[in-house]
C-alpha cells in the first residue's frame, strides 16, 4: 500500500529477492492506472485494489501513516504488515 518513493523501492527490493508482487494501491489519483517505476507494478485505486486482495496475500504498509487507516480497510482479510 503506498506507491511513493518508498513503496517503488520496497518494490524492487522484494522482486530481486523472489517475492511476487501482484500489485500497488495508492489514494493519490495522479498515481492510479500508472505503472511504478523500476519494478512495472501496476497502481490501483482503493477500490479497485481492494477487489483483488485474497486471504493468501498480505498488504504492506510503506509509510506507518496510513496503517490504522489500511488496517481498518482490510479488516481481517488479510495481513497488514508495517515497513
């Protein structure tokens, strides 16, 4: 969760060491239906992003701002996990 500077180098860190990432959700509309950088991971809208997550996945935090707000989203789909 979180497309900024800190989610593209979390990004390309994970790929290089063998984590599939299936995608980005960010809430900033200049970010959404792009590609990050580097990593070519497509960002998604909340909507739209919390349609594709399953209870296998786990949602990364990039920025501890936004945690309560990401784990009151997904609610116990899933796990949230802080960076």
């Amino acid at each position: 969760w979180g497309a900024s500077s800190r989610g593209v180098m979390f990004s390309l860190l994970a790929q290089r060491q063998g984590c599939n990432i299936i995608g980005a959700i960010d809430i900033n509309p200049a970010k959404q239906n792009r590609y990050m950088p580097g990593s070519g991971i497509f960002i998604s809208d909340v909507v739209e992003g919390m349609r594709l997550l399953r209870e296998d996945v786990s949602v990364v935090v990039t920025n501890r701002n936004y945690l309560s707000e990401v784990m009151q989203l997904v609610g116990k789909r899933c796990d949230v996990v802080p960076v």
